[in-house]
C-alpha cells in the first residue's frame, strides 16, 4: 500500500500570520514588533514587508486567522454537517440546536487566548480610520457567514411550522453572534460555568425562545 503524501506544508504568508497571532496574543499590539513575528517565524524582517503593509495590516490577518480556527472546529465538531437539516433526521430546529451547541463550545472558551488581539483591533481602529474600513469590510464577511447559516436554518424550521415567526429573522442571527462574542469578554470574569455547562444551557435556552409549541423542546433537548 502507498504511503499517504504528506499534508503541504504552510505557506510563508500562512506561517507569518501563526507567529503574530502567537506574538500579539503573548505580548500585546504595542508590544510586537515586526521584527518579533519574523524570529517567531523565522524569517527575516523584509521578507515580513512583503506580504503585509504595517503592523496594523498584520494583526487584522491575525484576528482573521482566529474566526477561521473557530469555524473549522465547529465544522469539524458538527462532523461537517453545517446546514444539512437531513444530517438531524430533516428536523432544522435539532440542526439549530446542534449549531448553536458547537459554536457555544467552540468559541467563548477557544478564543480566550486570543481575545487580546481583537481588543488590541478594536483599539487600534478606533484611532485610525483606514483600519477601521478595513476591519468593517473583511469582518462583515465572517459574520455573513454566520448569520448566513442560522438565517437559513430558522427559515427551515419556520417552513417546518416548528419556529415562530419573526418580524427579522436576520436580527435573530445577529442577536446570537452579539451573544457569543458577549460571552468572549464575560468568561474571564465569571468563571462560574464549564464551558460544556454554558454551551449546553445557552443553546437550549435560545432554542426555546424560538419554538412556537412550548412541549416541543423537550423533544429536540432529549
């Protein structure tokens, strides 16, 4: 039997971005320099300028490196399923449910590490406007992709007649992304919940929210 090739390795630009997440998530924005990303990933300085602008350009790459993260691993946790209502019997609010239990485990608890960087982002935006455009235009595609997918699923279990209808299904889904991220920042300072608990409760609380039968959550929660 032939070996398996091996999996390519990472692209230079790719291994640029792993050592300033690493760099900004240990030291700070003010405190990496790109001379510090290039010995984390060791490569010279220049070869740095010749995929990013500035530093600033670098820490956006970063935090877009950690929603990737975040998303192949609930990919992966969902075993690949994502929107497919037929992987839960065609039941759209058992996928909802199952969705909203892997991003609750996925990222409030897989982002600690990284939730420097998007505060270093939100701060450093907030003084320079052209990083504040670029920030807006390529996370407006992460959270569209998101929301994409609850919008989809609620409108599966609202052709299912299991959902109430919503006046704007799409505040629903940025509702939920609002929550995720709300829980990001709170986790540090109420560490009163596992992360298996927090998933677990916060899903089935918005999941009954959603439900217009009030028995039929306990079905889908079995």
């Amino acid at each position: 039997m032939a070996e398996p090739a091996p999996a390519p390795a990472p692209s230079k630009r790719d291994a640029i971005v792993a050592a300033a997440v690493t760099c900004f998530s240990r030291d700070g924005f003010a405190g990496t320099t790109i001379a510090a990303v290039a010995q984390q990933a060791g490569i010279g300085k220049g070869t740095v300028y010749e995929y990013f602008r500035s530093k600033e350009d670098l820490l956006l790459d970063a935090c877009l490196w950690c929603c990737q993260r975040n998303q192949t691993q609930v990919h992966d946790l969902l075993g690949g399923a994502g929107t497919n209502v037929h992987a839960a019997g065609g039941d759209a609010a058992k996928s909802l449910h199952q969705l909203m239990v892997a991003v609750f485990s996925v990222v409030p608890s897989g982002s600690q590490a990284y939730t420097r960087l998007f505060l270093d982002l939100w701060t450093v935006a907030a003084d320079q406007p052209q990083v504040l455009a670029q920030a807006q235009a390529r996370l407006r595609e992460v959270y569209a992709q998101w929301e994409g997918v609850l919008t989809f699923l609620y409108g599966a279990g609202l052709a299912q007649g299991v959902f109430k209808p919503l006046a704007d299904p799409a505040m629903f889904a940025r509702l939920f992304t609002a929550i995720v991220d709300g829980l990001i920042w709170q986790l540090p300072f109420r560490p009163d919940r596992t992360a298996e608990s927090l998933a677990r409760t916060a899903s089935d609380t918005l999941l009954t929210l959603l439900m217009k039968d009030a028995q039929r959550p306990s079905e889908v929660l079995a």
